[in-house]
C-alpha cells in the first residue's frame, strides 16, 4: 500500500524567505504525485502535480516541485514567500491506473510565516 | 476554475441520528466523486468512491452500512452519516474529478462539513 510522509508538522519561515516543505512516499510502481493547500474555511487547492515527463514541476502561486524517484521525494519549494502563503499544506499519492484520483495523503505542514 | 460545494458547512445533530451532506459540482459534471474525513489535526482520509449510477466502492475499514452513499446525478453526490455517534464527529470533505485522464484531469475539493455528534 501506498503511504506518504511529511516529516515536518510546523514550519516557520520570515516573509521573503525561501521555503522548502519536504514529502517522501512509498509507492510500488511511478507515483502520481500531488500537493494541496488548505486555507481555513476553504476547500484544498492543487499546488501542481506530477504524472510523468519532466521531473521539475511548476504550480501555481510560484511553487515549483521535484520529484526524485531515487530518494522517493517530491519537495515543494518556493523562492520567496508571501505572507498569503501561511496556511497547511498537503502532499498527495494518487494511485496507479484508473484508481489515480484515490489519494493518499500526507500528515501536513502547517506553514507559519513571520512579517 | 471548477467549483464544488458542501452543505452544510457544519452541522450538530444528537447521537442515534442521521445526518445527511451534500456534495455538488457547480459548473460541471463529474462521474467520480470521492468522500474523505479528516480527524483534528490529521491528515484526510479517503472513505469511498461514489460513481454516479452505480454503488460506491469503500476503503477498508469503513463501514458502508453506517456511511451511506448515493451519487444520483452527475453533478450532485450524498453522504449520510446512519445512528450518529460521537465518534462519527470529524470533518468530511468531497471532491470530483472533472474528466479528461489522469494526466489532464483535476481532482476539486469542496470546503467540508463539519460534523458534530452530541
């Protein structure tokens, strides 16, 4: 069975500073990989995702993903962050074939960001 | 971009009943819909696969007589929580998929009910 780690529960970064949420997962076969924001109040929202192809993703809100398959990663980052950006965030396992949209989900990180 | 709601936002119901959310894609149709809970500072969960003209297909674990499922239309699936119980408290989110394959399609989550069983 699938499973996916996010090793940080808090992270707390100064407005303009560069961020990096980290997310490994355990997966038999290429991963579908995902990461959601959650803001209070309002429903997950998909950063960016990796099915295939280049293994550099870009999001929105100027996230940017690697998926590295040799350490079973895929890392959000972003250069500089808003303070817009506090909120949790959620790294996803999608599963293969036609079951791609049952996702597993990571523990989160909350992300708190100092003026 | 896509939209899905969930009504209710949140909900209080004394245990033994039932309660009923609802789960609508707004402005499209989606042949897949998907339940999750999520317990307090947890991570989501998925509960079941609601298909629209079929039965729901659940996780292990879940129980589908308690955790009832009925996708009816295109745009519009249910969850009803059956003989609430305090544990049933936690926050239930759905999502659709607007179809295109797995490499075009987009999973959208609603914003979650909360439920709270007295």
């Amino acid at each position: 069975a699938q499973s996916v780690t996010q090793p940080d529960i808090h992270i707390t970064v100064s407005e303009g500073a560069s961020l990096e949420l980290r997310c490994n997962y355990s997966y038999g076969a290429t991963p579908y990989l995902f990461w959601y924001v959650q803001s209070p109040g309002q429903g997950l929202q998909l950063l960016l995702k990796y099915f295939s192809g280049d293994t550099l993703v870009q999001g929105i809100k100027g996230f940017e993903a690697e998926f590295k398959r040799s350490q079973s990663s895929f890392n959000l980052r972003k250069p500089s962050v808003h303070w817009s950006d506090a909120a949790e965030y959620f790294c996803a396992v999608g599963r293969g074939g036609t079951s791609y949209g049952k996702l597993t989900f990571g523990q989160g990180t909350i992300l708190t960001v100092h003026p | 971009g896509a939209v899905v709601s969930q009504h209710p936002s949140w909900v209080i119901c004394k245990s033994g009943t039932s309660v009923k959310i609802e789960c609508r894609s707004l402005d499209f149709q989606a042949t897949t819909m998907f339940w999750y809970r999520q317990f307090p500072k947890q991570s989501l969960m998925l509960m079941a696969t609601s298909n629209e003209g079929s039965k729901a297909t659940y996780e292990q674990g879940v129980e589908k007589d308690k955790f009832l499922i009925n996708h009816a239309s295109l745009t519009l699936s249910t969850l009803t929580v059956t003989s609430a119980h305090p544990e049933d408290s936690s926050f239930y989110i759905c999502s659709a998929i607007l179809a295109g394959g797995p490499s075009t399609d987009t999973q959208y989550f609603g914003p979650g009910t909360r439920l709270t069983v007295l």
